[in-house]
C-alpha cells in the first residue's frame, strides 16, 4: 500500500442552504473536492463575541483529496468569524 491515496472529510457549515449550494459548486468546479453533501438543518451552539449562540445552519460534508487542503481557496471561502477562540 505504499502508493495509497490519502482522503479526508472537511466539515463546513453555511448560514443558508443557497449559501452552502454556492460553496459546494465552487469547490466542485475549481475540482478542489471529490464530493459535497449538504445536510440542511443543523442546530449549531458556538462562542460568538463572548456569549454562547445558538443558530440554524447547514452542514457541508466535502470529500477531497489529502493533498488538496493544502489549497488557500479551501481553507478559507470566506465569512470565517465564528473560528475565533471560545469567549473572545
């Protein structure tokens, strides 16, 4: 096995589903994932600005190659505020 692909998941949440669409063509199209599955409706309880909210979200399952998480398009697309340290 030493030629064996390594894969991962990348979990990503959008504020919306039209959103979470525009974010799984994106990265479909510049082929930076394999896969996107949207699960809509996800209750999601996070730290923002030192209060903890609770919001509707959708779940972005992408599938990608090991490799490709190394592209800056996929580590950051955009509105990634909540990724600040728990309180702050």
């Amino acid at each position: 096995m030493k030629n064996a692909a390594k894969y991962s998941l990348v979990l990503v949440t959008a504020p919306d589903l039209k959103t979470a669409r525009g974010l799984a063509r994106a990265t479909l199209k510049a082929r930076l994932v394999a896969c996107a599955n949207l699960v809509p409706r996800v209750e999601s309880h996070y730290w923002w600005l030192g209060k903890i909210e609770t919001a509707a979200e959708v779940l972005i399952i992408f599938k990608t190659h090991e490799t490709d998480l190394t592209e800056p398009s996929l580590r950051h697309s955009g509105s990634a505020d909540a990724a600040r340290r728990p309180g702050e």
